[in-house]
C-alpha cells in the first residue's frame, strides 16, 4: 500500500499538461491572463512546492500551509481541485454504482465459467467440450468495450433499440436499476468468466485423475456426488484464487464500461478526473482500489480453509 500511494501520487504528475494548464484553458482570454493566474492558481492548491513536499503533506507527515497535519495518515484523502469537495465523499457517493456493476460482473463470471467448466471436464473431447472452450477463448479474446460499443451501435440501427443510458437510482426504481446494469455487468463478467472457465475445466480433470476419485467410482458411487462432493470442490481452489487476481481486471474494464454505459460510478470519476489532471481525486480513487484489491485477495486466502482442510492458519 506504501508503495502504491508513492505511485500514483508521482504518475499522475508525469502526464504531459497539469491541472494549472486545464483550468487556464477553460478561462476566458487566457492568453492575456495564464501568467498571473498561473502563479496564483499553483500557490492556491499548493502546487507551488517540490514534489517530494506535496507528497509529504498528502500522506500527512508534513505539515500544511496553517501550520496542521491533514493527509492521508489523519484519515483524509484531500480536495478535489475543481471545486474543493472532499475526495472521500466524491468516492462514497459513487461506490454503490461501481459494487453493484462489480458484483453482478462476478456473479455473472461464476455462473458462465463454472458449470461450463465442469461440462467440458466431464465430457472431455466431446463436441460440446470444444463448443465449451472456443466460448471461453471468445470470452478471454473480445475486449469487452468493443461488445459494448457494437451492443449500443447495432441493435440502434437494426431494431432502434438501445439500452438506457440515463442512471436509474435503485431507490427511485429498483427493477429499472437492475434490469440497467445487467448488461454492462454481463460484458464485464464474461472477461473473467472466460478465463475461469479454462481454469475450471483443467484443474477438474487434474482432480479427476486422483487416486481418491478412482476410489469414489470403485465403490460404485454415483456421477452426481462424486463430481459434486470429490471433484468440484477440490478443484476451485485455484478458481478462487483466479477470482482476487480478477477484481482488477473487472475494475479496470470497468472504467471504459462506466464511460460507455453513462454509469456515474468510481471508474467515470477516474476517467473524468484523469481528464481534469484532478491529482487528488485519481491519487484517492488508485488507493481506494488498491485497498479494495488487497481485501478481496486476502479473502480469497481465508477461503481456502473452507474449501480444503487441509490447509490451517496458526
């Protein structure tokens, strides 16, 4: 985590342009006036000190202009430079919108990738075995904002239809919320789901070849219950773990989905707040995600003492 707040906070500051040049281009007779409003726009927002100083005073382990420590150690992400809101209020007020797309995403991952999985294992080399994999290589191959931008273009030619593009509130409409995120959360799931389902179908026939599962049918023990109780949960284990390496590849194809969709969520924020050179905001929302990223991996680890008992932790 250490690591990540001293890149984003340095990356943000290495695009070409800053935040001083976006705001002088947006005043009226800027030619005549980027001088003077300039330096006093870099001295408002601190912009005027060494890097390794603004740093400092982001973390909060040096001190403001008032002489205060207020950063990130104090519990405060900062201010957006575009109108002084709170960093943190900006990321609560979207996080439900980027949650919602996130869990159906994953839901929709585990219900494509996981039954196809077991199918292509248990009917290896079969016709439907192939059918199976050439849908997960499609799924791995198609980038995702390309299948939204063609689920937006086409069917608006074709049959002058398209989907909303309007947010619905789920506390205003929640059937209207739902029905709204159920396809972006759809092309964002099937990027994971296609690598989980390759990741399903080999460790079940890695399982399946186990001198235990050859026990189970000696015994005379039916398909069902051994794929089920001997096999499947076994061979998830990697599939669990693929899952906490995947939420950033979801959050990441996110940021585009949102932008396309119009979904006011943290990945438009991003986009829009890259856009402005908004340092705090983009240095607030990469943590965020980060920690978000780190939580979801260390739950995937507790996990395993579920899924195999072998496995303690003293």
């Amino acid at each position: 985590m250490v690591v990540v707040t001293l890149v984003t906070f340095l990356s943000v500051r290495f695009i070409p342009g800053n935040v001083v040049d976006a705001m002088i281009a947006q005043m009226s007779s800027a030619a005549s006036m980027s001088n003077l409003n300039r330096a006093a726009l870099e001295t408002a927002m601190g912009l005027d000190v060494p890097i390794p100083i603004q740093y400092g005073r982001w973390l909060g382990i040096l001190p403001q202009d008032n002489g205060q420590l207020q950063g990130l150690l104090e519990g405060d992400l900062g201010k957006s430079l575009w109108g002084a809101q709170s960093v943190t209020d900006m990321i609560l007020a979207r996080l439900p919108v980027s949650l919602e797309l996130l869990l159906i995403a994953i839901v929709t991952a585990l219900l494509t990738s996981i039954p196809l999985g077991v199918y292509s294992a248990v009917k290896q080399d079969t016709a439907g075995d192939y059918v199976g994999r050439s849908v997960s290589i499609l799924f791995v191959s198609v980038p995702s904002f390309w299948i939204a931008t063609m689920v937006i273009v086409y069917p608006a030619i074709w049959w002058h239809w398209s989907p909303e593009l309007t947010y619905i509130p789920f506390a205003a409409n929640p059937a209207g919320n739902v029905l709204q995120f159920l396809l972006p959360g759809f092309l964002m799931g099937i990027l994971l789901g296609g690598t989980l389902m390759r990741i399903t179908r080999t460790m079940m026939l890695e399982v399946m070849r186990q001198d235990y599962v050859r026990t189970a049918w000696a015994k005379g023990l039916g398909e069902r219950r051994v794929i089920t109780r001997h096999v499947l949960k076994n061979a998830l284990i990697p599939v669990v773990t693929v899952i906490g390496v995947g939420v950033p590849i979801v959050l990441t194809a996110s940021v585009v989905i949102e932008q396309i969709f119009d979904l006011p969520g943290i990945g438009l924020l991003l986009y829009q707040s890259l856009s402005n050179r908004d340092y705090p905001v983009i240095s607030g929302i990469n943590l965020f995600l980060a920690t978000l990223v780190v939580v979801s991996n260390l739950l995937v680890d507790l996990s395993y003492v579920w899924l195999d008992p072998r496995v303690q932790y003293r």
